[in-house]
C-alpha cells in the first residue's frame, strides 16, 4: 500500500505542478504579455500589414489564414479566454509595436460571460473605445467587429447572452461611425432565429467551425479594404 501511494503521488504530482504554474502565470501576467513576445520580435517589417486583436475565436481563426487570406500579411493575436481589459492591456505590445495599417478588434464575449469576473456593457463599451482612440491616435484603422451571436455559453449556463451581445453589437455600430471606424457586422450573417449562433457554423455554440470562419473571411475582407480606402 505504501508503494502505491507513493506511486499515485508521482503520477499527479507533474499534474499538480502545472496548475500550480498556471496559476502563478496568471498571477504574475494577467494579460499574458508573454504569449506573443517572441512572434513580435521575429516578425519582418511590412507596410501593408493587418493585426487581429481577438480571444479564442481570433486565436482559432489565424491557422485558417493563410488559406482564407491567401498572400495577405494578416496577423492574429488572440488569446482564448480573454476579456476586453485583458486586451486592453496588451494592445500597445500587440498591435500598436506592430505598425499595421489596419487593426480588426474582436472582442467581448468573454467579458459577458464573465471571464474575469462581473462586467456591465458600459465597462466592455469604455474599453472597447479606449482600444479604438489609441489605435486611431497611433494612425492605424479601425474595423470593430460585432460580437458573434450566442444562445448560451457551455461553461456558464443560464446568463441569457443573446440580448446583451445586440444591444453592444448597436452601441458598436454607432461608435465606429462616430468615430470614422468601420462597423464589421457578422452577427447578422450567424444569427439564427434564437439570436445564437447558426449550428452549422459552430460546434459549441461560441466558437466557429471551419464554415463560419468561411462566412466571416469575406466580411472581414470587405471591412478591411474600406478601413484602407478611408
């Protein structure tokens, strides 16, 4: 018996360990500045490049780039999980030190779900704008994407989300166009009559498949070009 403890300690103790690492990483980099610091410094100046800002859905989609942008310098910098202040934090490393000539923020989701804790439209809102004015202060373009549609999310049941994801996606809308920001409307595209998102696009109910990011390319193409024509 004494040899089987002493076993079953040795087996979960790495596992132990890692979320005991996980944790202290978290602590000592709420953000997770780290995640994209060593991609940053590798990347080649471009002058026609296009950053973008996003969590999970962002994250997922940049493998997808190279086939659904095809020679185009898009770059993501997702990060699953992420809340809005959490981008915040990690925009002037992310996007700003990058210089791109456009930047596609996708974000807020996470935020009504709660990711890092209760959060009112108006918080997601102020950040939200805040990353907008230091990208336009900075010369860059802005397309703020609309926030995918979502019945209900599978890690926190029961917080009705549809509502409060259109009622951001029109205070979204109205703030690109005051500031002469680009709209990028893919709600409307996903949505089905819950105002979730369609199933054959998602696997989840969050996330995209491979045919929503197809539904999505277009869209984010045209936006782009328009922030470039502007």
């Amino acid at each position: 018996m004494k040899a089987l403890r002493s076993t079953l300690a040795w087996v979960f103790l790495p596992a132990t360990l890692a979320t005991a690492q996980a944790q202290q990483d978290l602590t000592n980099d709420w953000a997770y500045l780290k995640r994209y610091q060593q991609e940053n410094a590798r990347l080649a100046p471009s002058n026609d490049r296009v950053v973008f800002m996003g969590n999970s859905i962002t994250e997922g989609w940049a493998k997808l780039f190279p086939t659904l942008f095809p020679g185009r310098p898009y770059v993501g910098r997702g990060i699953s999980g992420q809340t809005t202040p959490q981008m915040l934090v990690r925009f002037r490393q992310d996007v700003i030190a990058l210089k791109p000539k456009v930047v596609v923020i996708l974000a807020g989701t996470n935020d009504i779900a709660g990711n890092t804790g209760p959060s009112t439209i108006e918080m997601i809102e102020d950040n939200l704008a805040s990353m907008t004015e230091v990208a336009q202060a900075n010369g860059i373009r802005v397309v703020l994407s609309s926030v995918l549609p979502v019945y209900d999310y599978p890690w926190k049941r029961g917080l009705e989300p549809a509502s409060k994801i259109m009622a951001l996606n029109a205070w979204m809308k109205h703030f690109a166009a005051r500031r002469g920001a680009i709209y990028l409307d893919y709600h409307s595209a996903m949505q089905d009559e819950r105002h979730g998102l369609k199933s054959e696009l998602t696997y989840d109910g969050v996330h995209p498949n491979k045919a929503g990011y197809r539904i999505m390319a277009p869209l984010a193409e045209r936006a782009i070009q328009e922030a470039l024509r502007r």
